[in-house]
C-alpha cells in the first residue's frame, strides 16, 4: 500500500513580544506544517507545534522524523508514530483524521475564546483592549514577578475585570507551596477567578489534590497534564479537578477525545502558539467533544502575521 503522498516545510514565526512565563521567555515558535495527499489527489494539512519545555519532542527531533518518511507515509506508520513524539503525533494525526472525514463545511462554529494577556503591568493597559473586543475570559501569568508586586497588579486588573466575566491565573509551576496557599487564599473571596493553572511544579499531583480540597478557588493543572501518557498518570493518581490541554502536543487527536469522553475530564483546551493548521485542528475536536469552557485560543494579536 503506498498510503498517501507526504510534504512538509519548517517555519518560524517570532513572537510580537516575547511570550514570559516562569520558565522564562519565549520569542521565536518554530514549528513544521506538512502535508498528506490521496489517491484522488485531496490534500489536508496537519501542523507539528512543539514545545520541548512541556514535555513534547524538541523542534529538531520533529524535523528529523519528517526526514526519515520521504515522500510517501501509510496510515499504520502514522499510528506507529513513538509517545515521545506527542507533536507529531497529533499532526500526522489530525491530517489523517480530515482525510478520513468529508470535506469541511465553511461555516466555522462559534467558540468563547480566552485571551491571554501580556505578563506582569503591561496586563492592566491590554485587559480593556480585550473587553472592547468581545472577550469575556482572560488568562494572566503568575510566578513571574515578587508576590507583593504580582498581588498589587492583580488588584489593578481585577477592577478592569467585568463583573461577569472571568480571570485565569497560570502560575506555570512557579509557585512555591506557600505562595501557591496565598494566592488560593486571596482569589477565595472572588467569584471572577475561574481558577489557579498548575500552581506548582508537574510532579506535585499529590500536593495540588490537597489544595484543592483545602480552597474554594478551583485549581486546574496543565504543565502536570501536557501528554497524553501524563493525562493518564494524572487521572490515575487521582487528580478529579480541572485538566487544560494543549491538543497540539497531547499525542493521537482520537485517542485523548476518547479519553477525555470515556472519564468526563472537565477540560480546558489550550494553544501551544499554533498557527491557523494547527488551530483548526484543536477546534474541531474541541467541537466535537463539546468543551464547555473558553477556549485558550484568544493569541491572535501574539504574532504580527496571519499565518
Ligand atoms: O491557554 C491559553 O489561554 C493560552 C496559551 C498559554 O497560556 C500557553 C501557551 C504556550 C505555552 C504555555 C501556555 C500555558 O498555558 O502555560
Ligand atoms: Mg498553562
């Protein structure tokens, strides 16, 4: 079976602003876009997004896997491809995936975004850009700044922050557990914070299972969930509160939808910094498995270019 004609080309998109988190900052995505094509010549694209400091492969160990396909790659060899390889997976994946569906409708569904604010002050001016766009979600990183000067910004932010609407705090493992506790503690009495994101590091499963039931304010993992084999241990080891997930690094698209449907995780889906491929591949599962929750897919003024 000579199974489906492959191309694909690397690109690299830097960042508006770098992106800041607590595990530092980020400035140029690099990513593979590919390509697979049928018999009858149809052709879908598929979007490899790594990001090594989450768990997925390296950009370079992506790349050299697209090398050693060459021009033509069979549906087996696609679900052969190695759990280390979550973001080729779920790029091989979902092109597969579109080849085996009817061709696409136009008409995109609706969905509620969350949109990510910058990092540290520069929050407080860009918040009410946001509202005046519609959204009614936003994500701010914690962890990044002293805690006292963080507290002070979130105060700021929270004035700006509709009394409908809702604020995500992503801490991104940087917190301490004392830290972690003062930041549950203070969001307790705020209906408007929908949750804390993986206030301590990606082992800790334990720790933040305590937390949660110690504190009112929801606590939703990320970092601890980025794979599919770690949405696995994490459910195993108990954790029954919120899992955001990136689709883009989070291995074969059908088997975390079947997962995700099989257990009924309360899930937040969330970008790896994607361009449209990629995207629109994370939305059409979000849609079909029904994700209630904004989805962390509000990045769009993150990078200069349409991609
Ligand atoms: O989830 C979102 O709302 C936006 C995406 C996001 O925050 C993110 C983007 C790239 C890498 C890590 C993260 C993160 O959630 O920690
Ligand atoms: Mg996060």
């Amino acid at each position: 079976m000579k199974g489906y004609q492959f191309t694909y080309s690397v690109y690299r998109r830097p960042f508006r602003q770098p992106l800041t988190t607590s595990h530092g900052t980020w400035a140029i995505r690099e990513g593979i876009i590919i390509q697979l094509t049928d018999a009858n010549s149809r052709a879908e694209l598929g979007e490899i997004a790594p990001i090594p400091w989450f768990g997925s492969e390296s950009i370079d160990r992506a790349i050299e896997w697209c090398q050693q396909v060459g021009d033509n790659i069979t549906k087996d060899k696609i679900h052969l491809i190695p759990d280390d390889l979550p973001a080729c997976q779920f790029g091989f994946g979902s092109a597969l995936t579109a080849l085996e569906l009817p061709p696409t409708s136009t008409l995109a569904p609706k969905f509620d975004l969350s949109g990510l604010l910058p990092t540290g002050a520069a929050a407080i001016a860009q918040l009410p850009v946001l509202v005046q766009r519609g959204y009614s979600t936003f994500k701010w990183k914690i962890g990044v700044l002293p805690i006292a000067q963080e507290e002070a910004i979130w105060r700021q932010l929270m004035m700006a922050v509709p009394i409908d609407a809702k604020l995500r705090l992503d801490a991104n493992g940087g917190l301490t557990q004392t830290a972690a506790e003062r930041w549950l503690e203070i969001c307790s009495s705020e209906a408007r914070i929908e949750f804390i994101e993986q206030p301590l590091a990606p082992e800790e499963i334990e720790i933040a299972i305590e937390l949660a039931a110690k504190y009112h304010t929801p606590i939703a993992l990320d970092e601890s969930v980025a794979t599919f084999d770690r949405i696995q241990a994490a459910y195993a080891r108990g954790w029954r509160g919120i899992y955001v997930i990136k689709p883009g690094i989070a291995g074969f698209p059908w088997r975390l939808a079947k997962f995700v449907t099989q257990h009924q995780l309360d899930v937040v889906f969330s970008a790896v910094m994607e361009t449209k491929v990629g995207t629109a591949a994370a939305l059409r599962l979000a849609s079909d498995l029904k994700v209630t929750r904004s989805l962390g897919f509000g990045v769009e003024d993150w990078f200069d270019d349409d991609m």
